[in-house]
C-alpha cells in the first residue's frame, strides 16, 4: 500500500487541502478582527441633484 503512487499522490493532496483551509481561516479570521473602515464623506456619496430639483 505504501509503495502505491496513487496513495502518496492522495495522501499530498489531502495535505495541501488542510494547508490551505488552515491559511484561508488564518485569513479570514484577521480580516473579521480588524473590522472595516469607517467610509470618509466624499463627494460620490452624496446624492446628486436632478434637472428637477435646480
């Protein structure tokens, strides 16, 4: 069984699927604790006047 290929080929692909679910929660979990910005005023966020309103 060890000798197989095939069992080492799973055996890293099983290995690199926990790698990588380990950095993706490391990720998301410093993203969750930062939190985000607070938006700045700008002017993009301010409703613009119509032809109606002028």
């Amino acid at each position: 069984m060890w000798r197989d290929p095939g069992t080492w080929i799973a055996l890293g692909v099983s290995a690199l699927f926990i790698v990588a679910g380990f950095v993706m929660h490391r990720v998301f979990t410093n993203i969750l604790k930062r939190g985000s910005p607070e938006p700045a005023d700008s002017p993009t966020d301010k409703p613009k006047a119509t032809h109606h309103e002028q």
